[in-house]
C-alpha cells in the first residue's frame, strides 16, 4: 500500500507539470479559479481565453487522453486523465467551455456516428475551436428525464423540433448540441424518444439565461420553434434516444468534479483566525467538534478517490465507492458556507468582497451551493442511485413505465 | 497509486472470513453472550493454530512477522464476526506496548507466548465512569509496587498479565508497568458490561509486583501512542462490523414484505441504508490511510489514526443502530442479532475512548500540523 505513481504514471505526470509550467498560471490559493480571479476585467474573455489555451493542449497531446490516436487522443487508461486533471486543478485554467463536448457529447458521438461525422466534429471539438451542449432537462423533466416533452415530428428528411429545454449550461456561446426529444408520445415514456445533434445556429431556436440565488447565470432555457434537423443527425434508431442518453449520461459521471469553493482548508483557517466570546474559534469545543467532522468526510471523499485511482492504475473498474464523492462533498459545501458565517456572528451576512473574509467566498458559497445538491444528479437521485446499483435494492414502484406517454398524469408545476 | 491491499492480503481475509463464518458463528457468539464462559476458548486456540497472534509481531521474538496490513485485514474480519476472544486486548494493546515499551527481556518473556496464543494480556487504564486524565489518576506505584483500582479491564478477568498506567511521581506523572495478575495482590471481579460477548473486569491491586515498561514519567505519551496504534485496528474490526450491519438490514429489507411490497422499495428504507453505505466508505477510506500510517509508522500516524478512529466509531454505531431499525420489531428482539452489533458498536466506540475525545484530539493535532 502506497501513494506512489508507476514507472509510466510517474513519467506521464512529469510531462504534464512541465507543460503546464510553461503554459499556465498558477494558482494563489487552493479553490481560486480563473474565474474568480479574472470574469469581468476588461481583456479577459473566458470563451477566447478558454480557446486558445484550449489549442495548445490539443497541440500538446492533452486534451482527450483516453480518445483514439486516430482523433486526436492517446488511447491511454483514465487514470492519466485524473492525473492530468490532478495536476492541472493546480492552475487557473478558465474551464467550463469543453468538458461537456469532450467529456460527454463526443463519446456519444463515437458510439453512434458515422465516421465521416466524426471526421467532421471531433478535431473541431477537441481544439475547442466548435463548443458544445446538452439539451436533456425540460421544466418537466430533471430527475425524472425521460418524462420529457420536446416533439420532434418527421417530415421529409427532416425532423422538426418543438419545445423547451432548461438548465443548458452554456447554451449561449455553444455551436452545437445534442438533443434528446419525444418522437412518439403513444408509446410508453422510455420508448418514444429519439436523439439528434444540431447546430445552435439553427433558425427557430431562442436562448435566454437564468439567473440563480448566486447572481451569476450558469445555465439557459433552450426554446426551439420549428427547427429543422435533417435525419442524417439522428443518432441510434427512431425511438432507441433512451438508450443513447444512458450512454451520455454514463460519461457525465466519470466527468462531473470536484468542489469549487471554500473546502476544510479554509474553515479551518478562520477558525484559527476568528475570535469568539469566549476566545479564538478554535479553542471552543463546540466548533472543534463541527471541524473534526469536516475533517473526516473531506479526508473521506479524497481517500476514496485514490481507492479509485488505484483501481484505475491497475486497469481494473472502479468499484461503486466513488459515487459517494457528490453526494458527500455537495451539502459539505453548504454546511462550511453556512458555519463560517456563524462564526463571524452579526458581521457573516457581509458580502462585500474588502469587507469579508476570503472575498466574501463563504457568502458566494452558501447562495452557490444549494445548486450544487442538484445539478447531475439531486442528493435524493443520488442515494436511489447507490441503493439501486451498488446495494441491489428494488426500483421504486413505477406507475407511469407501460402506459402511454399522453396519458400520463401531470401536475401544475 | 496503490491506495489498496495487495493480492495476498486479499487471500489472507477471504480465509479468515471462511474460518470465522464456521468457528465464529452467531451460535457460537450466542453461547459466550448467554452462557458462563468469558471467551470462546476453542476459537482462541483455533486462531492461535492459524498463527493470527503473532502477525505483526517480529520473527525474532517468535511471531510470524508479516505487518501491520495483514493485521488489519484480519482484524476486519474479526469484527464482522464479532469474534468473541481477548485478541483486540491482546494482540492491539498489550503486545503492542511491549514492542513500543518493552526491554529485550519482557519482549522474550512475553512475546513469543502471546504470538503462540499461550499468554492473554489487557491494558489496565480506566478507573471508572469518567475519562483518565493526569489529575485524577489514582492508582499509584511506590517502591515496585502498585495500588489502585482500574475499571473496566477488557479481558482483566482472563488475562495473564496487564499493562497498568500508574502515578510515579508527583503532578499526575504517571509510568505503565508490567502486572502478573496471578501473583500477589490481585483481586479481580467480572463486571457486566452492555457487551456480554467481550468479558470485563475490575482489577483491584494491593502492593503487587509492578515492573516498570518504559521509561519512568513517561506513561501519558506512551499511552497516547498506543491508543494511536490501537485506533486503526479497532477500526478495522469497527468496518467488519459496521458492513456486516448494513448486510443484515439488506437481506431483511429485501425479504420483508409490507403494503404489497419489499420494504426495500420504499426510500424511506432505500435512503436510509444508502446514508449506511455513505458511513462506512468514508470510514473505510479514513481507516485504509490509518493502516498505511501505521504500516510505515509515518508521522501522519497521529492524524491518520484519530480521523479513522472517529469516521469508524460513527459509521459502526450509525449502521448497528439503524439496522434495528430497519428490522422493526423484531430488530429489538434478544433472538435476532441485531442486538449483537449494538452493543459492539458501543463498546468498540468506547474502548479506546470516545469519539467526541478524539475529536478533539484530532484538531489538536491538525492544529500542530498547521502552526
């Protein structure tokens, strides 16, 4: 039992700091993103920015570690992507513009295009030169996706696309999506779907932001009015889209990351600093108390990362411990956010940036944080997931799974 | 990163499950819970027989030599067994002090039995309901001997001999020193505890024989890193048990039915043995760097040692308490097992101290780390 690279790991991580080194900017302190330290200032555009760092790494031979050589990856195990994504969470890297091409829309697109298809998309997508997104939730459908209700109609050679998607980070700057749609609302809900890709130039299609508890604006509604995708853009047969989504879907795990905010590191840090009324924070038991449970669940997750990496290093497949990471670290976040502030007692509601400790980055976390309990995956989806698939357990009794999708009962909301 | 044991040390605990599944049994585990004897006598020599004594102790004082990891391996199996033996006093407290403390001749005097299976030892620290601390540690050693009553004593009412935290001086100094409890001024009583399965005492000494382990004065430190080392074992045993708990109310969940269904299909029960799993992975990842920390006597091992000893205290004790729950009213009864991790849950979260104690010691030691 060890912490040590192999030979070949040891090598690969050598080359990527080397790279990075001349390459990037490192970070000031550990949860500083490029965002927080750059958005806004005059010079700074993060989609450009994002761009160009984004070619070098294809340049580079980083981008797509695990894709085939012949698109531009180095057909290498995952464990070099962690590697290189340890190693790269060092940096203030503006990120947020690819992962969701690389990570999810292309696989997708390997598994079930043509190779001229992916001639086309999968160079452009891995030198970030064309962005992609997700069109999967709808008003009607988050946890409960394949409930959605977005029509598509053939007509021709075409098909036409009616509807709204929601929660599409990055719907506003992206060139292309995929999508997942009903094409037969007779048949049961899992069954009448059908997936597509298609360019976010289309005519009929309308974006507009949402703007979250946080202020910032993450995420679109897609509204599409008569859009025309031609049927040589579906991807898997006429009604098989489920299946296709799963296979995306698969891929939003092995992607979705880490937490981006204060961490035990920095509540500690002002427990040591802050005083109470009975002293420094540190020194009352209460908070230790609260501190050493924080301790054990961020060693937890990232113990438990390494017992996959290592599982990873050995070419065998993960087992199913990793998908406690989100579930722990999501309502952590809120908590740290939520402690801290009590700890600066009246003066924690202050979110003044020269006025607040951290820059105001525990006000930040508390508005940002409930988000993070429910993008890719709410802390209850979640915990059906581990006890469906790693404890065995039975699915919830399903009213809606063989009757036809227009039958279906709906609420209000 | 090989964040994981190896192949052999794989093999090493599918055998000690296969050996514990027949010789540790819940009808054997019942017979110490409900009948006279204090341990399980046959499977104290069964696991002599297998060598499990002497894992981790050195070739050259008669154990087999393996290490740390192998100890850990079988110690989680131990625990899932609820094994009911004096090896946790034995083998993580005793033995361990004489390879912490021990001269050349009380590690030959001691050693080579205590690996053979022939020698029980316990570590004799608590002097009643309160926790042990310099100012009100009353039993005290003059001239070679020592007085003083110390309860409970996991295993003080079997054990050949104890290791005894004692005053040597003035201001709550305090020294270990070695005790044959069959000599001279040795009274000892059983004492019921909520773990009928692991047998207590209370250990009244009278002027006996006391012979120093360690240096004079140095008893806290000593004591503290035992503890340390002590703590990731335990919270081996604590994972097997926590695991175990949780595959019990698995296999109810799935077998009972109610309002048409198996109780396993309600998220009420889905949610709640999901949160069970969540525990005890934490735990798991927290004890695995704890066993690499003791392996290689790192200097995380103060840290390690604490977080595991915390992260596998709640996850056992949440496991064994809901897992009653999930079997409703036959989960409080005494002939389902339930009852059985409950009380081990507590105890084992209790023996080494408790976990709002070393909470508190954790961020002691983080806050060293950090200054």
């Amino acid at each position: 039992m060890d912490f040590e690279d192999t030979r070949e790991e040891a090598a690969f991580r050598a080359e990527v700091r080397q790279w990075l080194g001349a390459h990037a900017e490192p970070k000031g302190r550990a949860f500083e993103t490029w965002q927080s330290r750059y958005a806004g200032r005059e010079g700074y555009d993060g989609l450009e920015r994002a761009q160009a760092f984004q070619r070098k790494k294809a340049e580079a031979g980083f981008a797509a570690l695990h894709w085939p050589t012949e698109w531009g990856g180095r057909a290498l195990p995952p464990i070099y992507q962690v590697i290189y994504a340890q190693e790269e969470s060092r940096y203030l890297v503006p990120r947020g513009y690819f992962e969701i091409g690389l990570g999810m829309c292309m696989p997708t697109l390997f598994a079930y295009g043509t190779e001229e298809q992916k001639r086309r998309y999968a160079p452009a997508a891995l030198r970030g030169d064309e962005v992609w997104c997700q069109l999967f939730s709808e008003p009607g459908a988050g946890s409960d996706l394949a409930g959605l209700r977005t029509r598509a109609q053939r007509d021709g050679d075409d098909w036409v696309i009616n509807g709204q998607k929601i929660w599409t980070s990055g719907a506003h700057w992206a060139d292309w999506a995929i999508l997942v749609a009903r094409s037969d609302p007779k048949t049961a809900k899992h069954k009448g779907l059908t997936f597509f890709f298609l360019s976010m130039k289309s005519p009929g299609i309308e974006t507009r932001r949402i703007k979250q508890i946080s202020g910032a604006s993450h995420f679109n509604e897609v509204y599409f009015t008569d859009v025309r995708i031609p049927d040589a853009q579906r991807l898997g047969a006429v009604g098989a889209g489920w299946g296709v989504a799963i296979t995306t879907l698969m891929n939003e795990r092995l992607t979705s990351g880490d937490l981006r905010g204060p961490d035990f590191e920095e509540i500690f840090g002002l427990a040591r600093t802050t005083a109470l009324e009975d002293g420094p924070a540190i020194a009352n038991a209460a908070v230790r108390e609260r501190l050493a449970d924080l301790y054990v669940k961020t060693q937890g997750v990232r113990l438990t990362r390494f017992r996959t990496m290592t599982a990873l290093s050995r070419g065998e497949t993960p087992g199913p411990e990793n998908s406690i990471g989100k579930l722990v670290n999501a309502p952590k976040a809120q908590e740290i956010a939520s402690f801290a502030m009590d700890l600066l007692d009246m003066g924690g509601v202050v979110m003044d940036k020269d006025a607040a400790p951290l820059r105001a980055a525990f006000q930040e976390s508390l508005l940002s944080s409930p988000g993070g309990r429910i993008a890719a995956g709410t802390d209850e989806i979640l915990r059906n997931i581990i006890a469906e698939r790693v404890l065995g357990l039975p699915q919830d009794v399903r009213v809606d799974r063989d009757l036809p999708f227009d039958q279906l009962p709906t609420g209000s909301r | 990163m090989n964040f994981d044991f190896s192949t052999d040390q794989k093999s090493l605990r599918e055998q000690a499950r296969k050996f514990l599944a027949e010789h540790a049994s819940s009808t054997r585990v019942r017979r110490i819970l409900e009948g006279a004897a204090p341990f399980d006598a046959e499977l104290w020599k069964g696991m002599g027989e297998m060598g499990w004594m002497g894992t981790a102790i050195p070739e050259s004082h008669g154990g087999a030599g393996f290490g740390y990891l192998e100890l850990c391996v079988i110690a989680e199996e131990l625990g899932r067994s609820l094994a009911p033996t004096p090896f946790s006093s034995t083998i993580y407290l005793a033995a361990e002090a004489i390879l912490l403390a021990g001269s050349d001749a009380q590690k030959k005097r001691w050693l080579p039995r205590i690996a053979q299976g022939e020698a029980i030892g316990c570590l004799a620290l608590s002097e009643g309901p309160q926790v042990a601390t310099p100012a009100n540690l009353a039993t005290r050693v003059d001239g070679g001997r020592v007085s003083g009553a110390k309860i409970p004593v996991a295993d003080g009412d079997v054990a050949d001999f104890a290791v005894v935290l004692a005053g040597d001086g003035a201001g709550g100094r305090a020294g270990l020193f070695l005790v044959d409890l069959k000599g001279a001024g040795v009274t000892r009583t059983a004492v019921a505890t909520v773990d009928p399965t692991r047998s207590h005492a209370r250990i009244a000494l009278e002027g006996a024989a006391a012979e120093p382990l360690g240096p004079a004065g140095q008893g806290w430190p000593l004591v503290e890193r035992l503890l340390n080392r002590a703590a990731v074992l335990v919270a081996f045993e604590q994972l097997g048990g926590a695991q175990a708990s949780l595959d019990m109310a698995r296999e109810y969940a799935l077998g009972r039915f109610a309002f048409g269904r198996q109780i396993a299909s309600f998220q009420a029960i889905k949610h709640k043995l999901a949160d069970m799993y969540v525990g005890i992975e934490l735990a798991r990842s927290n004890a695995y760097y704890g066993a690499w920390a003791l392996s290689k006597d790192a200097p995380e091992l103060p840290v390690a040692a604490a977080a595991a000893r915390v992260a596998a205290s709640e996850a056992y004790y949440q496991a064994a308490k809901e897992n009653i729950q999930v079997h409703g009213g036959m989960g409080f009864t005494w002939e389902f097992d339930c009852h059985l991790h409950y009380r081990r849950a507590k105890l084992t979260g209790l023996m080494l101290g408790s976990a709002r104690r070393w909470k508190d010691l954790l961020v002691t030691r983080l806050e060293a780390g950090a200054a």
